[in-house]
C-alpha cells in the first residue's frame, strides 16, 4: 500500500503531491468532523479514507486537497459544498445491469486523490470577464487568488466560442520547465507549456492537439481581442502557427483555469488566451484539483430534495472521487434511502478497509475504473498502488453490486497480454462481474490517436473467451458490443445506443431464449 506524507500549504506541496498549491479559504465554521483518522501524540493526523494513508500536519492538507489538519483535529473541507450536478442515464456511469434505464441525480465535490497536468505560461494573456466587466490579464496575476487568504471567483467568467463561462477553480504549480511561445500568421502569440491542449486544424478537421505536437501551417481558431469584439459576439476565425520558439520561464509559475459544466464538449472548455488563440483547459473532469474550495451550499437534504424534483431513481456520487467527501456522501445517502433512492459510487477505487467497511452501509452498487493492469503504469501515471484498486473490486463485490470499466488508451495499456490478464484476474474474482471496455479520446496529458473500435471488439472478445460473462465496449455508440447478450444462449437482451437503452427482454430476471438466471438489480431489499 502506497503512504504518504502530505504537507499541501501556501507554495510548499509534499513532494508526493503533483496538484499544487491550494489556497486556505475554509472558515471555521465553515468546517467538518472528517471520519476515518488518527490523532498522532505529534499533533499530527493519519488520515485512514483513501489507500494513500497520508500523514497531515498541523496546518496542512491531505494529497487530496479537501481534508485539513487544524489544532490536531481532520476537517472535511466540501461538506455540503457541491460543485457540479445533473441528472443523468445511470448507463452514462457506466452501470448496465443496475436499474437499467433509471435516471441517477449525479453531484460531486471539488477535489481528488490522484494527479493531473498544469499548463499555462505566465506570461500568457487572458481575457475575463469580472461582475460583468472585462478586462485582459496575463496569467501571472492569478497569484493574487492564492496570495489572498479568501479570494473569491464568484463573477469570474472566460471566454470560449459560445461566449462567456463562469471560471470554477485556478490551478497553478511551481515549476522550471519551458514553456512555448506560438507565433501565427496574423501576428498572433500566446505561451504554454509543451502538454498543454490547443485546438487545432489540420486538413479541415477539428482536434485537439498538443503544444508539443503542433508545427508550422497547423491551423488554430482565433478570436479578435478588441474590446467591441470581446463584448459583443464576434465569429471565430482561423489562424496558422509560422513558429514555435521554447523560451525560459522566468515566473516558474504555470497556470490553468477550470470552466464551468461535466460535459466533453471542447467548445464548453476551451478558452481564448494570448493574443486570441483558443486553448483547451486541461482538466482532470474539470474540478478534481481547482485553487481552492468552492461550491454551492447544497445540504444533504437539499440534494435529496433536487434528486426527487428531478424525477431520478436514485443519487450517483461521481465527477471526481466521492471517497474525498465520504462524509457528505454517507449523510445524503441515509436520507436518499427514506426517500427510496437508491446510491452510487463512481470511484477509482482507491480505498482503505475502513473506507471500504464504511461505504458498504449506505451504498447500494459501485462502478470502480481499473485504469490499467499493469503496475507500472498505475506508479507511472497515478503515483498509485495498483493492489489497493484490486483489492477494492474484490471486497465491494463481496458486498454490493459491482461494475468494472477498463478505458483502453493505444500502447499503455491495450496489449493482448494485459487484457487477458486482467479479464482471468477479474474470472477470479467473479465471471459476473459486468467489465465495460471504453474507447480513449484525446485530452489532457496524451494526445495519440483515439482507441480504435477495432481494439475495443478485440478486448471484449478475449474477455468473453476467458470466461467473463457480460463484457461490453464504450465510447462507440452503435457498436454491438453496447449491448447485453445472455451468456448461455447468446440471445439479445438488452439492447442499447449510446446511454438510451432501446429494448429490454429479460423477464422476472431471466433470458426469454433460455430461461438462464441473468445477473440484473431492479429493486434492493430495503426497499418497500
């Protein structure tokens, strides 16, 4: 198991955390009693929620960003602190043989217990909009968010090519890496770092693309920066990049912004920065490591009360971790079940036992991402245990009703061997245990080309050949592999586009061809 030391304050993050700085912007009273901890004789804490087990001290936060040691004593600092939520097919978890067709009430906090990328180049110019006033600022005078011990983002807009979104959370990390000065035709320039995502043409196709990847001809959308352009609804046009110079970072500060919504939509999560090129904010889903902790003040029971005026089934604890923000979950969803909802984690599975034994009293199914079957990629990308992932879809399937989904990403972790050694892994634990392979698309640190839908066929079928007996592909709507087929007869049961499931066969939970018990939750126990 994977332990470490955290101590996440002002510019000094621990050595084991890549998120970086988060500003201290929690009051007092804005705080609560985390669960799951040990009071050291040091004053220190060992926090026991996820499989990092990190030691806080006094004044500090865990590698997740969202639990502070104040006076020897672990805080939740998201408590009834939502930042995103809507309502969505329960396919889209993906759980296909949980409440198949139900709608789920989705939220999540802000934070994370695993990594992503940082960005912009300080010197780079960004327009925003503040309480409806705009103005240009380079990405150097984000500091004051951090340097101000409540700064507030409230108002804080950028623009993208469908105007104005609220900005909800700034990332920044200390670093000496160079960045990327970009020059086009027009004279337009912005700077980034090599990994950041720009949208770029080539041969009129729209993507996104790496800095690093980008080359002389490469064509960007472009924006006029004129405050009438800025305020009205100028059209985006297209540029061409004539040079790419990697210039030293004097600031050794980079940037990023997170922008409203859980959609994949590039055009909700790309903004205009430099000189009016328009950049993809490189999230990690968005709000999993913002500058500081935000989110509307959406109490349990009003999280329930938004869950049945929507119409949902049940409530999906999801967007980032939930295990960061046990507490809240646990509380929504004791009163979820009064209501007859049911509850849901979607979770990289990072948990301790104790974690493990605490999520089992109130939640009803698990989807858990096994991201890859190799150790070295879990330690090489996650700075994660790849054992306590397993061990999680082991103990969960003890308890509850699980679903594993593998996202295949083109030479990390698509080979034949890998996959057949996950799916015999996954046998042994349990042959019904649903496994979702889904196709990977370009963002955040990798930019190779997408997961053919070849690939996915390939993995499902050496899935079911090992035995496993509901395994599907994602990411390719259409694709036969969506749907659900009854392992002993092979008839068609469950079919599905996209999220939308089309037609359900199954009948008093078995196969109309055969009669074969199918592995399908309509209704819970506890339910009246």
């Amino acid at each position: 198991m994977v332990e470490v030391s955290c101590d996440v304050v002002s510019d000094t993050p621990c050595e084991n955390d890549m998120r970086g700085t988060i500003v201290a912007n929690v009051s007092k009273n804005e705080l609560n009693d985390a669960m799951l901890y040990t009071a050291l004789p040091t004053g220190n804490v060992r926090c026991h929620l996820c499989g990092r087990r990190c030691t806080i001290s006094p004044g500090k936060r865990g590698y997740c960003g969202v639990r502070e040691n104040r006076d020897g004593l672990l805080y939740s600092l998201v408590y009834g602190k939502a930042c995103a939520w809507a309502v969505d097919p329960i396919e889209k978890k993906p759980f296909y043989h949980f409440f198949p067709g139900s709608e789920s009430f989705s939220f999540s906090t802000v934070g994370c217990n695993f990594r992503c990328p940082w960005c912009l180049g300080s010197d780079t110019i960004i327009p925003i909009m503040k309480d409806g006033k705009i103005k240009t600022i380079k990405a150097a005078d984000l500091d004051k968010f951090f340097e101000e011990k409540h700064s507030d983002l409230k108002g804080l807009k950028a623009l993208t090519v469908k105007g104005w979104r609220r900005i909800i959370g700034i990332s920044r990390k200390k670093t000496d890496e160079a960045v990327f000065e970009i020059s086009t035709e027009e004279g337009r320039k912005t700077y980034l770092t090599k990994d950041h995502l720009v949208i770029a043409i080539t041969n009129g196709r729209i993507h996104e693309k790496q800095v690093k990847a980008l080359r002389a001809g490469d064509g960007v959308i472009a924006h006029e920066m004129t405050k009438k352009n800025l305020e009205g609804s100028a059209p985006s046009y297209t540029d061409k990049i004539v040079e790419m110079t990697e210039i030293e970072s004097s600031h050794h500060y980079v940037y990023d912004l997170m922008l409203e919504g859980t959609d994949n939509d590039w055009r909700n999560h790309s903004f205009f920065c430099g000189d009016g090129i328009l950049v993809h904010n490189c999230q990690n889903w968005e709000i999993s490591q913002p500058n500081q902790i935000f989110g509307e003040n959406l109490p349990p029971k009003k999280i329930v009360e938004m869950a049945k005026e929507a119409g949902a089934q049940g409530i999906a604890y999801t967007y980032t971790e939930p295990t960061i923000f046990m507490e809240y979950a646990r509380d929504t969803a004791e009163l979820a079940r009064r209501e007859g909802l049911y509850n849901v984690f979607v979770s990289n599975g990072y948990m301790t036992d104790e974690a493990i034994e605490e999520a089992s009293k109130f939640l009803d199914a698990i989807r858990i991402d096994l991201k890859a079957f190799n150790p070295e990629t879990y330690r090489k990308y996650l700075a994660a245990d790849i054992e306590v992932v397993k061990h999680s879809i082991a103990e969960f399937n003890k308890r509850m009703h699980t679903e594993v989904i593998n996202l295949i990403i083109p030479t990390v972790n698509d080979s034949d061997d890998e996959i057949r050694a996950l799916s015999e892994w996954l046998k042994s634990i349990d042959p019904t245990i649903p496994l979702h392979f889904t196709a990977y698309y370009p963002a955040n640190k990798f930019t190779i080309a997408p997961t053919p839908a070849e690939t996915l066929q390939k993995a499902r079928k050496i899935a079911l050949d090992v035995g496993l007996h509901y395994v599907y592909t994602g990411n390719v709507p259409g694709d036969p592999g969506e749907n659900t087929y009854c392992p002993n007869c092979d008839v068609l049961l469950i079919r599905r586009f996209g999220f939308a499931v089309l037609e359900n066969r199954i009948k008093d939970g078995r196969c109309p061809g055969c009669g074969h018990q199918i592995k399908l939750i309509t209704r819970l126990p506890w339910m009246k």
